[in-house]
C-alpha cells in the first residue's frame, strides 16, 4: 500500500512491490495472479480488520451489531474519499466491489444464522444483496460529498430505512395497478 500510495497504482509494478517487501517474484506469484488480485485481497484484509475491531466477538443479525456494521462502512470508505470526489489512486470500483461483495457475505451469514428473519419467500442472498446494497449505496455517496451529517446520523437514518422500510404505503383502491 506504501508503494501504491507514493507511485499511484498504474506506476506500481510486481518488481516494486517485491522489492519493497523484501521477496522474489516466484514468492508473489505463489499467491497472486497479478497486483490486482494482491489489491483486492489487501483491501478485503483491511476490511476485516477493521469490522474486528468494531463489531462484537459474536456479531449478529440485530439492531446495534448492523448499526456497528454501517458505521465500520461508513469509516472505510470515509478514510478512502475523505468527503471529496474520487482521486484514482486505485482502479475505479476495486475497492468499492471488494467491500459490497465482503458487507453481503457477512449480512448473508448472519441472516442465516437467525433464521432468515422478512419474507420468508425472500432467500438469504437476495435479503443480503439488499441490505448490503442499501448500507453501501449511501455510505459511498456520503464519503464522497461534503460531511453535511455526521456519520452517526448517516448510520441511524441508513439503519432506519433498513429495519422499518421507507413507509411506502399500500396502494388504495382507486389507485390503478400497472402490471
């Protein structure tokens, strides 16, 4: 990460990441097919890492571990964007895909694990795929603009839509139905 910080990752080769790591490139190729993938697997550490250290040690599908969970989103990707608009230090969208493909498996375990709470018609990937979808869609567009709301408040709005909808009514009766 130093490397890509100083040179930007399109300048990084596999020389200067070896180099700097102190291993030969037969030793990188052992574990990764190219700096990408390396990337991806350092962003999806960091991630974790940083979920560790929010979360319980037995974190669930409940109110205050999924507001825990929003807020750790909203830290990482703060700490990529800064409230500014992107800067392409890193390939567009690696990061991104990397913690929406991390915040969904870690939604789908823990919905499993309580049984699948909703719409039971609704299988556990779709669920997570939505509330992963509706925790990160927000906390990317927040980290990317001016802080107008703390990230508090961001993370009991976003956990607001999540656990009580966004109050759509049902249609009335007079109101056609399109199909």
């Amino acid at each position: 990460m130093d490397v890509i910080q100083e040179k930007g990752f399109a300048a990084t080769s596999i020389h200067d990441i070896t180099e700097r790591a102190d291993l030969n490139r037969g030793t990188f190729y052992l574990h990764f097919e190219d700096k990408y993938q390396l990337l991806d697997a350092v962003m999806r550490e960091q991630f974790h890492k940083l979920l560790a250290s929010r979360l319980p040690a037995a974190p669930s599908w409940n109110r205050p571990t999924v507001e825990l969970l929003i807020q750790a989103v909203l830290e990482c990707l703060e700490g990529k964007y800064h409230h500014q608009p992107p800067r392409l230090l890193i390939p567009a969208g690696l990061l991104e895909q990397a913690i929406c493909q991390e915040l969904t498996a870690i939604l789908a375990g823990w919905l499993r694990r309580a049984g699948s709470p909703g719409e039971p018609q609704i299988p556990v990937e779709v669920m997570a795929s939505i509330v992963g979808s509706a925790i990160f869609g927000p906390a990317l567009q927040w980290s990317q603009q001016p802080a107008k709301l703390p990230a508090q408040q961001v993370a009991s709005a976003i956990l607001s839509v999540i656990a009580g909808g966004a109050g759509l009514p049902e249609p009335s009766h007079s109101e056609p139905i399109r199909e």
